[in-house]
C-alpha cells in the first residue's frame, strides 16, 4: 500500500487507503486548515524527533461512546470523597506543556513536540483545541486535552500528577459531552486503561461512518470554558 506524499493543497487520501499500520501520509504542515480538516476524517498527526511530519488514520479504532462510558466504581467512590476541583478551557497551555514533559521526565519519546504545541495552543486560540484541568487548590495536578469537531471530542493526550489526576479530568470531560450531546470520543490507540471505562474498537469503516454522521458543522466552540467546579 502506498503512503502519498502531501503538497501544499489542503486534501487527504481516503482514509481506508492508510497501510496496515496506519501510517497513510508524510509531509504537509500543521496549519489549522490542515489539522482540522485531517480530523474532520479521523486523520492525526504523529511523529517523533528526526520524522517527518506523519499522518494516520488507524483501525481497528478504540473508542468511548457517550452512552456506554462506566466509571469504575472504586474510582467513583475516590472522586465523591476528593478534594479535586475540575475546569475547562483554563490552562490549556500548561496541559499540553504537562503531558510532554511527564513522559520525558520518565525517559520516554514524546510526539508532543515544540512545534505540535504551536500548533494546537493556535486551535486552542481559535476554538477547536480543549482542556480539561483538575486542581487541588491553584495546583495543577491532571488533565487532558484534544480536538472537538461537531459532536466528536478527538482525544490527544492526558497527564496525572497525583492518583486517578487523569481519570477525574476523563470523567469531567464525559459529563460536560454528554450535556452538549456529543455521541463519542476517539481514543486512538487500545490501552487497557481506557477499557475500563468502557472504550471499545470498532473497525475504521465505522469509526468512519460514525464521525461523518457526529460531524455536520466544523464551526469552532468556544463555550467550553467554565470555573473550577467540585469533581463530587
């Protein structure tokens, strides 16, 4: 299977053309255009230092949908009695500053580069990049962050500096979608993790169908901010 080579016309490949790995594109830019209109098709960005810029479309596909999301019940027992507050939309930056830096502190490769967080601190800016953010007092203790595009929220990446920090900001982030009627998330990639919260793989012609279906309007939202609010 070909992996095409992109140019400077804002356009991908079908996605069903991606090779077994998932690997479907090189090269093109990270410009709001083009990232919006890769996960407007469930196309992501992901590489590493020395890459070129790669772009894949995965399948199977792990994913949350709304209405089928379980919070383990020893984790809601541990979010009723915390003292964690939850917030949207305000401390993006240092999110996505966080989930790079607590994978290389531990000596890991991160996808999470100086010119990936330009690019999404940009969709932030303009309204399709969000956070979600858990705080105990005015320290940043979790998040997570990702792309919403009509009533899919396409996750990025999560952090914790303390126990269950990134799991009370998933359990924020599913209550707020499921008050805006979003129908999934996208997850990505399999952990074991995120089965227990009741992510499954679907095949990538579902995951296609799904999201063209979620997707009718690509207009940013910039209503998501809010003020910290107990995560009880």
């Amino acid at each position: 299977m070909p992996v095409f080579q992109l140019n400077d016309c804002i356009q991908f490949p079908p996605a069903e053309l991606a090779d077994e790995s998932g690997l479907l594109a090189v090269g093109g830019d990270l410009s709001p255009q083009r990232l919006i209109a890769a996960y407007s098709h469930g196309i992501f960005p992901w590489y590493s230092v020395g890459d070129p810029l790669l772009w894949w479309f995965t399948s199977p596909r792990l994913v949350i949908f709304l209405d089928e999301f379980k919070t383990p019940k020893r984790l809601a027992r541990y979010a009723r009695n915390s003292s964690v507050t939850v917030s949207r939309d305000a401390a993006f930056s240092d999110v996505i500053n966080e989930c790079a830096h607590i994978r290389t502190e531990t000596g890991e490769e991160t996808w999470i580069l100086p010119e990936m967080m330009d690019a999404y601190n940009i969709l932030h800016r303009l309204g399709y990049a969000h956070s979600i953010e858990c705080w105990q007092g005015q320290t940043l203790v979790g998040g997570l962050y990702g792309i919403a595009i009509g009533k899919v929220f396409f996750g990025e990446s999560m952090f914790s500096r303390i126990s269950c920090g990134s799991q009370y900001a998933l359990i924020g982030l599913v209550d707020f979608l499921t008050k805006e009627g979003y129908k999934l998330i996208d997850c990505q990639m399999t952990t074991d993790h995120l089965l227990r919260f009741g992510a499954r793989e679907i095949s990538g012609n579902e995951f296609q169908s799904v999201i063209k279906k979620s997707i009718t309007n690509i207009s940013p939202q910039v209503h998501w901010k809010n003020d910290k609010t107990s995560n009880s």
